[in-house]
C-alpha cells in the first residue's frame, strides 16, 4: 500500500483547515480562553495565600480541569465541523467526483482524511493544553502530576470524535454529521455526570448510565481519564465522600482494558466508515 | 534455467504484439436506485483514439453509465473495462482524464495547487511547466494563482477540462464539458477536442449539444430509458436522405410504390420517404417517373439530408411509441 495518496490528502486536509479560516477561528477562540484563566488564575493565585498548601493545589488543579473542559470542546466542535465539510460537503457538491475518478481507494482518501483532521486536533490539544499548563504554573505553581498523559487522553478522546463525526459524514449531511457529533458528545458527558450521582448515591441502576454511555461513546471515559492526570493526587481525599459525582473530580485512572477498548472501537468504527464510503454511490 | 528466460521473453512479446484493447468496453450494465431503473442494459465500446458522443434525453441513464464505467457508482450488474483493466480496479483510472457534470473544485486552492493536486493524485510525473500549459490551454493562464472561489461557473468547467488533461490521460470522459460556456468558449472547447482526437486520445463525450457531437464525434451511442437505442457511425446514422413530395391525385398503387422506397409519412398533401442509406442516384428518378405513369400530380420533389437531431428524434419517439 502507497501512502503517496493518505499523505497528499492529510496535506490537503491540513491546508483546509488553515485557508477556511477553522484554524483561526479555534486560534482566536482559544486565545480569548487562555486570556480570561491567565487573568482568573491570576485571581485565585493571589487568593491563595490565604490558604493551606494542599488546599491550594486542590483548587488550582480543580479550576485547571474546568478550563481544560472548555479547551477540549474548542477541539472537539473544531475538529467535528472540519470533519463533515471535508467529507459530507465535499460529496454533497459534487467536489469528490473529480478527486474519486483518480487512481486511488476510498479507503486511503478516508485515512488522509482521518491522519488530517487527528493532526489538527493533536496539534490543537498540544499547544493549547501545554500553554494552559504553563499559565497555571506561572500564576499558582501547580503543576499536574501526569501533564503528558492527560493531553495524550484529551488528542485520543478529540481523535475518536472525529472519528464518529466521519462515519456519520460519509451517510448523512455536513451539518447534520457535525450536530449529531456534537451532539453525542455532550450527550456523553451528561450520561457520564448523571452516572457519577448515581454511584455516589449508591443507585446502581443510575450509575450504569454512565457506564454504558463510555462504552458506546469513549470520549467521557477518556476526559476523566485527562482529569485523573491533571488534579492533585490528594484531591479525593481532600474533597471527601460529599464531593462525590462531581462532574471535574475523576476517581480512578483509566485502566488497560478501558484502553484497549477505545482502541477496539475507533478500528471497529474505522472499519465500519471504510465499508460505508466504499459503498456510496455519489 | 534459460529456457525459462527464454519462454518469459517469448511471452511478453505475445503480450506487447496483442491488439490494444478498446478504451472503453461494457456490457450488460444495470444500476437502480431505489425503485427507478436509471441504467436498464448499456453495452458500449471506445475504440483508442476514438471519439464517441453520448446522447439521449434527461434521465436517459448517461451520466449513470459514466459513474460505473469510473467507478463512481456501483453497478447492480454487468461489467466494464477501462484501457485493458476492470473498472472496479482503481488502476484502470490512472490514464482517464474526467470531467463530471457537477464540476466543483477546492474553492480554498488556487487553480494551479488544483492541477498539482491531481497531477499527485494520478500519480503521474507531470512538470510544473506542462501544468501551466495546460491551463493557457483552457484559457486560465492570468488565472493561474487565484482561488478557485472566486472563479465563474465557466471558469470553474474550464478549469476542469485542464484538470481532466493534466496527466496525459489515454482517455478522457467529458459530461456535458459546455453547459456553462459561452459560444466562444464552446468554439474552444470543440477545438480542444479535435486536438485530443488527432493526438489519439479517446474521447467519450456527453453532451445535449447535438451540433456539437455531430462535428466532432466519429461515433454515436444514443441512451433512451436505460437502453441503447441505437448506435453507430454519423455515416451510418446520417447517411439517410429524405425525399419530400407534394403530391396530387395519389392511388392506392402509387402509395405502394412510394412505401417500396422507404418508410413512408404523410401530412396532407406532403408525402415524406426515409430512404435507406445504400441508394443509388436513379431511386428517385425512377420513383418519380413510376409516379407519373400511375397519373399522380407531382407538384415538387425535395430530397434532404436528415440531421442528427431529426433521427434523435426520430429514434426517441420511434421508442416511446412501443
């Protein structure tokens, strides 16, 4: 297999992403983010002073997982309303009839695609993560135990979004793909939420909900797996069995076996939006 | 161990002295979508270095031949070669230049990083120079660094005929390559085809434009409800003529004379004949002359030669008459 083809529509990808101006967008987005928490954890550094050391690292990691939550939807609406253009809209116009006359396999422009849209959102993740890191480090001096870890789980968890957000370009609309996508994910993280009140009311019907929603859809699995990485190790002790369920506090570390699955569902949803595009008659 | 060679040598000229295979070969293809039959039976040939028109009405199936033949759309069944290879194999594209009827292209690019983009697509070796070539071609050189989004419809439609041609296809299927030109434009297009026609490249060519078919196509496939209608040479197709007579006085034997020429209308007064395309030059003479002894009036006689467009319509109706 040639990776002449993946590579030029990665390339071509990356290229769309900078000239229709999502590049910027997210750019500007996020810069106005990193300003206000520069200006607010500048704010709560000022603040802490006035407590204990443990106390202080427990607010400036909770306050950093916000923050952090705001930066992972940037990425995750960025890459998903790249996604369905790239594809859907490219089959909608009538633009992939040229380009799919060429020599080539669906199958290696879906994966140029994939390799383009997962490099903005690592790229993304990286950058502005690492800079947020840095600005809570210079206005309060904490700094995550696993910062690598967690930005890893955060470009895993914008990589199976735009994973979904291509099965669905490849069946339904450019706009229709991005809200579904959107949608889903929000609707994961709610299901995750609502899960944790169930566990901390020791409801297992209610926490199953939680549960299952990481199964179908891994990217709240792999958010608190992120926050795991990036709140203060005494932070569960610290915060007690009353903070139990609360949406920016993550119990465990994301296991092996969570992981393999993640793997096992982005190949099984590649694989399925592989046979779909395939199948398509444009 | 060298009559192994030597057999390998012997095979490999038997290949390279086999004939060409045609440009396009297809028999038997089918496509529904849903409850619709868009294609019911097309089998058609290119010959290389050929240039076939496709023709028929909205909905006659044509633009659906295309996309299987480029495997753009799957078939429910049949089958189909490009140059030598199944067209389910993506390699039998790597020599096929296509412009599609809805012609959009990467409005983010410019319309040289569109050429280079399919010249590596194709993965053809084409030097930046001949890509700039290529669109003075077209008539895009003082266009050349611009976005594509800022380009007209007919810009964008020229724009992809130099993206069909870019990298030196064998063959070039064209899907209504004038709709959104103006006359000059489709005076260069037309010139452009005949370039390609005397270079050998063969040309499978789609247009509602029967003026423009019948001046450049060497052959004719006409598509009506997802079935050949009829196909062959312009001679073949055009080679009839017909006889207009205005006509006094006409007896049930004079009216069997005149069917015994060739088929035979009637309006009024007027008595048109379809004759066949191997007549001799004494048919009418002689027909003529057989009228009179039968004491028919014959006011004027007209013989004219039946355009492209009359035996479309000719065929079409012939067909939706069954």
């Amino acid at each position: 297999m040639s990776a002449r083809i993946p590579l030029t529509v990665a390339a071509m990808t990356l290229r769309e992403a900078v000239r229709r101006r999502v590049v910027w967008a997210v750019t500007a987005m996020t810069v106005v983010l990193l300003s206000l928490s520069a200006w607010g954890f500048q704010r709560i550094g000022a603040e802490l002073d006035t407590l204990t050391s443990g106390e202080a690292r427990l607010v400036a990691s909770q306050v950093l997982n916000v923050v952090l939550f705001g930066l992972s939807l940037i990425a995750a609406l960025g890459t998903t309303f790249l996604a369905g253009p790239s594809l859907a809209g490219e089959i909608e116009s009538g633009m992939a009839l040229a380009l799919l006359a060429r020599p080539l396999r669906r199958s290696d422009v879906l994966l140029g695609k994939w390799l383009g849209l997962a490099a903005f959102g690592t790229t993304f993740v990286t950058v502005a993560g690492l800079s947020q890191l840095l600005i809570v480090r210079i206005t309060t001096g904490y700094w995550p135990p696993s910062p690598m870890t967690g930005l890893a789980l955060l470009a895993t968890q914008t990589t199976v979004l735009l994973t979904l957000a291509l099965l669905l370009a490849t069946a339904v609309s450019p706009m229709a793909s991005g809200i579904v996508a959107v949608g889903l994910f929000g609707a994961t993280w709610i299901a995750g939420v609502v899960g944790g009140v169930g566990e901390s009311l020791g409801n297992q019907g209610v926490a199953r909900v939680g549960t299952v929603s990481r199964m179908l859809l891994p990217t709240d699995g792999l958010w608190r797996g992120a926050m795991q990485a990036f709140q203060d190790r005494g932070a569960l002790t610290q915060m007690g069995a009353e903070f139990d369920g609360f949406p920016f506090l993550s119990e465990a570390p994301l296991t092996l076996a969570y992981l393999t699955w993640v793997l096992t569902w982005t190949c099984v949803v590649a694989a399925i939006t592989t046979m779909s595009f395939a199948r398509r008659d444009l | 161990m060298s009559a192994v060679v030597a057999d390998q040598h012997s095979a490999q000229r038997l290949v390279r002295e086999l004939p060409a295979s045609d440009a396009v070969w297809c028999s038997g293809l089918r496509k529904r979508y849903g409850r619709q039959v868009a294609v019911a039976d097309v089998s058609l040939t290119v010959a290389r270095g050929e240039v076939l028109g496709l023709l028929g009405p909205n909905g006659a199936g044509k633009t659906s031949v295309i996309k299987m033949l480029l495997g753009l759309v799957r078939p429910d069944a049949g089958e189909a070669i490009l140059l030598g290879r199944p067209a389910r194999d993506p390699r039998s594209r790597a020599n096929v230049g296509y412009l599609p009827e809805l012609f959009r292209y990467q409005h983010w690019l410019t319309a040289t990083e569109v050429l280079a983009l399919h010249v590596r697509l194709a993965g053809a070796d084409v030097p930046a120079a001949e890509q700039r070539e290529c669109l003075a071609a077209v008539g895009l050189a003082r266009r050349a660094g611009d976005r594509v989004g800022g380009f007209s419809k007919g810009m964008q439609q020229r724009l992809g005929l130099a993206v069909a041609l870019v990298a030196r296809p064998q063959l070039v299927i064209l899907d209504e390559p004038t709709s959104a030109l103006d006359p000059v434009g489709r005076a260069d297009i037309r010139s452009l085809l005949l370039s390609l026609k005397n270079s050998g490249v063969a040309v499978l060519l789609n247009s509602h434009l029967i003026g423009e078919v019948e001046r450049v196509c060497d052959r004719v496939v006409i598509l009506d409800r997802g079935c050949v209608a009829s196909s062959g040479t312009l001679q073949e197709l055009l080679g009839q003529r017909e006889l207009k007579l205005e006509l006094g006085g006409v007896t049930g034997a004079a009216s069997e004379r005149l069917a015994t020429a060739g088929r035979l209308s009637r309006t009024g007064n007027t008595y048109t004949v379809a004759l066949p395309a191997d007549q001799d030059a004494t048919t009418v003479p002689n027909l003529v002359a057989d009228l009179v002894r039968f004491g028919v009036h014959v006011h004027a006689v007209e013989t004219t030669r039946i355009s492209l467009e009359d035996r479309l319509l000719d065929i079409l109706r012939s067909g939706s008459e069954r």
